[in-house]
C-alpha cells in the first residue's frame, strides 16, 4: 500500500516536472514574437525582436534605465511607465510599487517581457546616458576611509558631463557579493577632462560596492559604469554661491569648482568643509591653490571633534555657526549641499533660517 | 523543512553579499522563521511587543538624528550617535519602500551596556518581528534590549 502510494506520487511529480521543462523549452524555442515596437515617450520608435525583457531590450538600444541587480527583479530600481502592451502587472513587481504607481502604469521593465507592440515613457534625460568602460589608472587613498579612483575610459573615449552630475558605478561579482551591485558616486573631475573621470568614494560599513571598491578594485582593472546622472548642478546666475560637503560630498563640489575656476567665474564663492577631526580633512592644498586662482572664493574647513592637545588653529564646532557671518545677502545667494541625510537636513533647516530661499537650496538624493 | 517561493526568496535575500555585506542572520543556523518564533516568545515572557521596542529605538533614532551627527545624551543616561550614511536599502522580505543607510549607536551609561541598530532594523522588527540571527552585526537580543533601552 505505502510503496503504490510512493510510486503515484512519483509518477505525477514526474509528469508535473517534463510539462513545466516542456513549456520552458517550447517557450525558449518555439516561441516566436516576431517583430515588435516599442514606442518611446510618444517621439522615438524602436522596432526590435520580441521575446526578451524590456530592460534588455532598451540597454541593448543603448537606453539606460537604472538597475541595481542586473535585471533579477531585486532591486526595484528599473521603473518606468507602460502605457499600452506590457500584460498585466506580475507578483514578482508589487512588492516594489506603491499604490499609486500601479494605478499610473509603473512597472519594472526587467519583468515586462515584450511580446507585442508597446508604449512606454522614461525622463527624457536618460537618453543621454552611456555605459562606459574604462580602465582604473590611480587609487590614492586620501583618508584613512576614503579614496580616490581615476578612471581613464576607453569605450567610448570621451564623456560629456556638467559639474555635480554622477555616475553609476558596477561592482562585479565578488567573494564578498553574490550578485554585480551598482552605485551611484558623484564625479569629482572636471567636465572639462573628458577622457578621465575621478571619484572619490567613502567605505560604508557593509556596503558591498564600497568594500569591493576599498578592498578589491586595483590600479589596471577594468571597470563598467553608466551615466551621467543627475540635476545638481551649476544654475546659471551670477548670485552668490555657498557649497557645503563633508566626507566624500566634497566630490561633486571640486568638479564644480574646477569648472568655474577653469571659465572664470566672478561669482562669489565659499566652500565650509564639516569634518571631525584633523585625519577628516583632505586635499587641502587643492583648496588653498584655488583660494589663489578664483576671483572671490573662500575655504572654511571646521572641525567638529579636533583631538585633544591638537594644533588646529581653524574653525571649530559646527558650520552652522558660522554659516551667517559668511553669507551676505540670503536672497542672493544659493546652495548647494552634498554628504550625510542627516547632514543636509541640518543644514537645510539653518539655510532657511538665515533666509536663503528653499528653491536656491540644492543637493542631490541620488534618486 | 518545505519552503514556498516566497520563504525561500527571504532566506535568500537575507545571506551575506545579496543585500548586505554581511547578511542578516550571522552565524545562525536556524531558518528565519524559527528565529523569529523564538523571539516572539521571548517578548511574550517579557510582556513587551514589538511594536513597543521599535517605537523606543525610533525615539532615540529621531533625536540623534537632530543632533548632526554627533553623540549627544538623552534622558540623562543615554549616549547615542547617529551615522547616516548616503543611499537606501531594501527590506529582505519582499516589499514596497526602502530603508535610509546609517546606524544608531545607544550606550546606556548606567550599566555600560552598548547597541547598534539601523533604520531597517526598526521596521524589521516593527513589521516583522526579526531581530536578525545571532552573531549579526546588527542583531538585536530582546532580552538585553529591556535591560539597556527601558531602564
């Protein structure tokens, strides 16, 4: 009795397994979508073959949508607006969408498979998005938990950027990562250097792309990485300009000083650098060369911890405290902030204080 | 031990190298679920529910918050210190939102005790109820939690 039960729970597990390896086979073989448009943002059509994810497709076109996991659907990263063709919204993408944007079309395009003509609208801006590959040239540790990495590319060769944009970086599969991940890091060369890019990258605790970065990434590696990104940058105004970065935020604020330096900018121009201690501090001389060579710019360095018995003879404490006796006229003048969460809501909130207008205050989420 | 889809995704997602560098479970060997089945029932025995440890991490995460940073005292004998850090992650169980990246770190001055948990750690525990597997970096034992958030 028991050894017929165990051989008819055999043969219908049997059967169950050749008609799901069945379907995958005819699915993978037979299958056919012929040929499908994707219509992009109502303007650009693409016609390609059907059958393949959407974000392979669109990458293929050389069209960028972020993704963090390589199209697994893990990452939720890679959303975008199906207006007609996508088939219905799959259980593998609503755990990474809110309410409302199952009710606006959003969808992961790693899980909508084109398998017929197809609507669909991204940001115009990532149209302009490459992925590059490149050739790592310098490490040069600047803290004890930070580096810089220079990245010479070679396909393409050049980049075309605007100071304060950022990068998204792919960290291969690793002893530590069981899967690529992708970060963003903002640049820190100017755009004026295009076939070269620097970042400068900060070791997160845990993080798997930073550890890979800090740890494993060596000069003559090769490395991928997309982009530009990203709308901080510099507005076109001739108002007053007050940056303030701590740690690896000082990256998108020397590309942008770099720029002005290098176009010759008359703005006026203060940079408070918030660090803790004296081993916090970094490219000082950069800083003092650019006191030197820009019209009007002004470098505060401020320490929040300096060591006990320390020959720090700068500013002490928090930037906030002295952001006023610095900024002439809150109406003029505009902000730009890079580091921590809890760094730029700090200093957002005292920004306003001193009546700088919450629409000339500027950071990026990385979003 | 049968799985569903959906069991094993989490079992998954909460090894090292997949979210996280160094995972969610430590050196626990156990399955998530058996994790979170023991310290339901150790919160049962303490008469705390989860909801109420989160909602006191939550308070000193939102007052070290404000304090740029930097280690400030709370209620007299109570040093924590919040690091953010840029970027967010996801919840190892799959759902909508993700989590900002920093840590609070709480040392109870009375008793000298230390913890260190994440804003993840908060909604895991609030939704969830996992305090991560023994050994991880972010591990929160119940028991201990009682001796150093509530007194």
């Amino acid at each position: 009795m028991f050894i017929s039960i165990l051989i008819t729970i055999g043969i219908v597990a049997g059967i169950g397994g050749f008609l799901a390896l069945l379907l995958i086979i005819a699915e993978s073989t037979l299958a056919n979508y012929g040929e499908c448009t994707i219509m992009i943002n109502e303007k650009k059509e693409l016609k390609v073959k059907g059958g393949s994810s959407l974000l392979n497709i669109l990458n293929n076109n050389k069209i960028f949508l972020s993704s963090a996991c390589g199209g697994r659907g893990s990452c939720g990263f890679c959303k975008c607006k199906v207006i007609e063709g996508g088939g219905p919204l799959l259980p593998t993408e609503t755990p990474f969408l809110e309410e409302d944007e199952k009710k606006n079309n959003v969808r992961l395009a790693c899980q909508v498979k084109v398998k017929q003509d197809i609507k669909i609208k991204i940001p115009a801006d990532i149209f302009a998005v490459q992925e590059f590959t490149g050739k790592v040239i310098k490490i040069q540790d600047l803290t004890y938990d930070i580096k810089e990495i220079t990245i010479e590319l070679t396909k393409p060769k050049e980049i075309e950027f605007q100071a304060g944009q950022f990068v998204q970086f792919v960290a291969p599969r690793y002893e530590k990562s069981r899967q690529p991940v992708t970060r963003a890091y903002s640049i820190s060369s100017s755009p004026d250097n295009k076939d070269y890019i620097k970042l400068i990258i900060k070791k997160v605790p845990d993080g798997l792309c930073t550890t890979y970065i800090h740890e494993y990434l060596k000069e003559g590696d090769t490395v991928i990485f997309t982009g530009p990104f990203g709308d901080f940058i510099i507005k076109d105004t001739q108002n007053d300009m007050v940056f303030i970065a701590g740690g690896s935020g000082k990256a998108p604020i020397i590309s942008m000083l770099e720029y002005l330096n290098t176009h010759g900018s008359k703005r006026r121009l203060v940079y408070f650098f918030g660090a803790r201690t004296k081993k916090d501090l970094y490219l000082t001389e950069l800083f003092e060369k650019l006191e030197k060579e820009l019209k009007d710019f002004t470098y505060v360095p401020t320490l929040s911890q300096p060591e006990e018995n320390s020959d720090w003879k700068g500013k002490t404490g928090y930037i906030m405290a002295y952001l006023k006796e610095y900024i002439k006229d809150g109406a003029e003048t505009e902000a730009y902030l890079c580091g921590s969460p809890g760094m730029i809501d700090a200093v957002q909130k005292k920004l306003v204080a001193i009546k700088i207008s919450e629409d000339n205050i500027f950071y990026d989420s990385f979003n | 031990m049968k799985q569903t889809p959906q069991e094993k995704k989490i079992q998954e997602n909460m090894q090292p190298g997949v979210i996280t560098l160094n995972g969610f479970l430590g050196n626990d060997n156990r399955h998530y679920q058996d994790i979170i089945d023991e310290d339901r029932r150790t919160l049962e025995r303490l008469s705390i529910t989860p909801g109420e440890i989160a909602d006191r991490l939550q308070y000193f995460a939102d007052l070290a918050w404000d304090s740029y940073d930097a280690p400030i005292i709370i209620d007299e004998f109570y040093q924590v210190e919040y690091k953010s850090y840029r970027g967010k992650i996801p919840c190892p169980f799959p759902h909508a939102g993700r989590y900002p990246k920093g840590t609070i770190t709480l040392k109870n001055l009375n008793c000298g005790k230390e913890i260190c948990w994440t804003p993840l750690n908060i909604h895991m525990i609030r939704e969830h109820c996992f305090f991560e597997g023994k050994g991880s970096p972010h591990r929160i034992e119940p028991s201990e939690v009682m001796k150093i958030l509530f007194k």
